[in-house]
C-alpha cells in the first residue's frame, strides 16, 4: 500500500530522526497540513495563525524544554516550554547554584540561575524552529517565581504564554505592553472558564485560546479540588466544550476563543471526535514526553512508555492539588506512610531546596491536608531518571505507540494521520 501523505510529511525519515538530504524541512509541514485535510481535521487558529491542531503540553521539571519545544514548533504545532527550575538542564547553573542551602542568598542566586536557563531554553527552542509554529511557556501560576517567568517569557518575545495551576486573573495586566503574545489559562470546567473571561472582559481582554484539562485523564497537576472529586461529570469534554461554547455565545465573543483539550488524546479518532464537539485543537502531554525529542533522561520516558494506565495513582501533591503519577517505588512508600508524615506536619525553617519552588509548600508551610515531600527533588530525580527516588507525572491514557519511543514527527503523523511506521512500504522507509 503506497501512502502518499505519510510521504508527504517526512515519515520515511522518522525512524532514524535525520532529515533526509532530498526531503525538506517544508515538504514536511506541507505534509502535515495535507495529512490533517484528509483526516478532516481543521487547523488551529491562534492570534491569526494557522496552526496543526495539536499543542505539546508544558511538562516539568525539565521534561519540555526548548528541545521538545523547538521540535514540535518545527512542524508546524504548539511547542511548549515548562518554565520551572530550568537551571536543571545547564551543568554551569548547576555548578553555580546547585550545593546552595543555608546560604542568605541562595534563593536569589537559584533564581537568577532559573531566569537564565529559561532565556537560554527559549533561545534554542526558537532556533530549532526555525521560524515555524508557535512557541509557547508554561507558568504554574503556584510557583513563587510565576510572575517573575511571565515577564522573561514575555521579554523574550515567546509567541504564547500557558499558565495553569491556579485562575491567572492578573495574566491581561502582566502582559498589558505585550498585545501580541497570546495568553493561554488553563482551566478544567465551564465555571472557571466563566469566571476567568469575565474578569478579563473587564481588563479589555480575551484569552486567545482556553486549555480545557480533564483532571481524570491528564499528567501532573490536576484542576480538581480532591482526589474524589476527578471523576466528575462536570469535567467530561461533552459537558465543558458545549457549556463553554453556550456561555461564549451568551456573552457575544463567539468563535473569540478556541478551545484546546487535554487529557488522554493519543489517536486521530480523539482529535476527529474533540473537534466535533467544538474544540479547535487538542494538548497532548504523556505522548510528547516519551519521544526521541523529549529533554528529560531516557529512564524517565523508559518509565513512563512502560507504564499501563493500571500502573498510574492519584495523590494529593505539596501544591495542595490532586496530582498523577506512575506508582514507582519511591511513590507506592510514600502513600503508604503519607498519613503519619501528615500527622506529624509542622512548619519548617527553610525549604529543602532553599528556593520556595511553590508559593504555598504542604512540606515546607507544615499543612497537613498538602502532601508532604519536596516536590522539586523528587521531579528533579525523574527528570534525571532516577528510577527508584523520582516522582514520574503521566497521564491516565494508552499510549500510541505501546512503549516504543518515537520521534515528535511521528508522533505528528500518528496523531493527525492515523499512520504508522510499520504501516509504510519499505521503499518509504531510508
Ligand atoms: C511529566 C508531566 C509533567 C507535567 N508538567 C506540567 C507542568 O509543569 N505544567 C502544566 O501546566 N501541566 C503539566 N503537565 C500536564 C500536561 O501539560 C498535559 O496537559 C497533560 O499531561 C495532558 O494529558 P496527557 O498526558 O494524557 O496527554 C504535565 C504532564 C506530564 C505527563
């Protein structure tokens, strides 16, 4: 069987990630672009740009950096950068900052680090675009440092800035000098999303997009009170999607925002489905985070790729929200004891990191209804892959490719294609 549009977007040099010398960098967005024409799929169209409907989600510590990043926007997506504790990624900052603790300046100096890890990461991020796509930084509105990586974000010139974990109601004043950028919350049901653009209405502007997170399907954090509360109806996609669409056409901005799932997407018939529901594009996380292009370390995607979703368990996190993760060792004795370490919670001196990570720490503010480790160690072991010490975000779904790591582009074509490598006649395979 000949494929065509598989051609088209570059898959016969997916397997080895290496552009072919006599296969350009454009015939594989054109291929891409054809590829989402044939499944029916429309493209996303954010600040007047038309883009793959498909957004990498910000992942940290370190998961989506500007090299996953700058991939995905290569082709022609939303390539997103997590802002937080980037320092991680550069063995100068490490060196500089890395053996800091009681320091009085270690907070300053880790955070000045973390400033220059995230331009130096929009730096290359930008340059493996190549101009294509839209790069994007992700603010967990929860860290102390949220404001402080908005404006470097902002004064980098990045084209979106994603902000979840918490209602960024001060987003439209923080980035008043900056019309163009577009600014993306993140949300998970029709409520918040009524709350959020009603108070931006009134600052004179309109979120250029909407993240609608499912908190029983996503990696990470999760926009859900309590753990029991993440199977609620009022978050499925078929309620959020058309309540927000009746509420925006209530308020005469209709067709002004898009709308971008995510959670658990992992196949065209998913994106096919979303979009008939109104969604404009989908955000993937888990997919993007075992690719060849991710930035974290091959155990950490070796750790998520083998992961079924039986594997995965909900938790409440130091951020005082529900959060998912892969059961690991370290994970699995840490539920087991978390009853007694919250019994015994009290206020601590200094953060374990000497940085504040979250404006609000369980560990640190000894609050015994948060969780009770340090969040930035243990995602730093992850990161690094530290198997049996790391805390591995992943999401509730299947992954598409089982546990084999590919490449973003083919990801790209799976997701927007339904093609896999295996699917290609050899003589498109080089
Ligand atoms: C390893 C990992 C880290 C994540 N970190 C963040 C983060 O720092 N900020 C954020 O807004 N979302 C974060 N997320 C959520 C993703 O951006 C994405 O919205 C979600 O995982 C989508 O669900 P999926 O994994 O089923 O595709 C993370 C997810 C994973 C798997």
């Amino acid at each position: 069987m000949k494929l065509p549009f598989a051609e088209r977007a570059g898959l016969h040099v997916a397997s080895a990630n290496v552009p072919s010398p006599n296969f350009s960098h454009s015939d594989a967005i054109a291929g891409l672009w054809s590829l989402c024409r044939e499944s029916a799929l429309t493209l996303l169209q954010l600040k007047g740009r038309s883009l793959l409907p498909v957004v990498q989600g910000g992942m940290g510590v370190g998961v989506s950096a500007g090299g996953l990043a700058g991939a995905v926007a290569r082709l022609g997506g939303v390539g997103t950068i997590s802002s937080v504790d980037l320092r991680r990624l550069h063995p100068d900052l490490m060196q500089q900052t890395g053996h800091l603790l009681k320091e009085p300046y270690a907070a300053e100096r880790i955070n000045a680090a973390n400033i220059e890890a995230l331009k130096r990461e929009i730096r290359r991020a930008r340059a493996l675009s190549e101009g294509q796509g839209v790069l994007a930084v992700n603010v967990m509105k929860a860290l102390s440092q949220y404001e402080a990586y908005v404006r470097c974000a902002l004064e980098e010139g990045v084209d979106a800035i994603v902000v979840g974990a918490g209602l960024p109601l001060d987003l439209p004043e923080l980035a008043k000098d900056h019309p163009h950028t577009a600014l993306i919350p993140i949300l998970s049901d029709a409520r918040g999303i009524q709350l959020l653009v009603r108070k931006w209405e009134k600052k004179g502007r309109l979120p250029d997009a909407i993240v609608i997170e499912h908190p029983r399907l996503a990696g990470g954090h999760l926009g859900a009170a309590k753990v029991a509360d993440l199977q609620d109806p009022r978050f499925d996609f078929e309620n959020v999607i058309p309540q927000a669409r009746e509420f925006f056409r209530f308020a005469g901005i209709e067709g002004q925002v898009p709308l971008i799932a995510a959670g658990g997407i992992s196949c065209l018939e998913d994106i096919q489905r979303l979009q008939a529901l109104g969604a404009a594009g989908v955000q993937v996380g888990t997919a993007f985070a075992v690719t060849q292009e991710c930035d974290a370390a091959p155990e950490f995607k070796r750790v998520l790729a083998q992961a079924g979703p039986q594997d995965v368990v909900e938790f409440i996190s130091v951020a005082g929200l529900p959060a998912r993760a892969v059961r690991t060792p370290w994970l699995e004795k840490y539920i087991r004891i978390e009853s007694k370490l919250k019994a015994v919670a009290h206020v601590k001196k200094q953060c374990t990191m000497a940085f504040d990570c979250l404006a609000h720490c369980g560990l640190r503010d000894g609050v015994s209804s948060m969780g009770q480790f340090c969040i930035d160690q243990q995602l730093g072991h992850a990161y690094t892959g530290e198997t049996d010490k790391g805390l591995f975000f992943r999401g509730a779904g299947k992954l598409p490719f089982g546990s084999r790591i590919a490449s973003v582009q083919e990801l790209m074509v799976w997701l927007l294609g339904s093609i896999t490598l295996a699917a290609l006649t050899p003589e498109c395979i080089t």
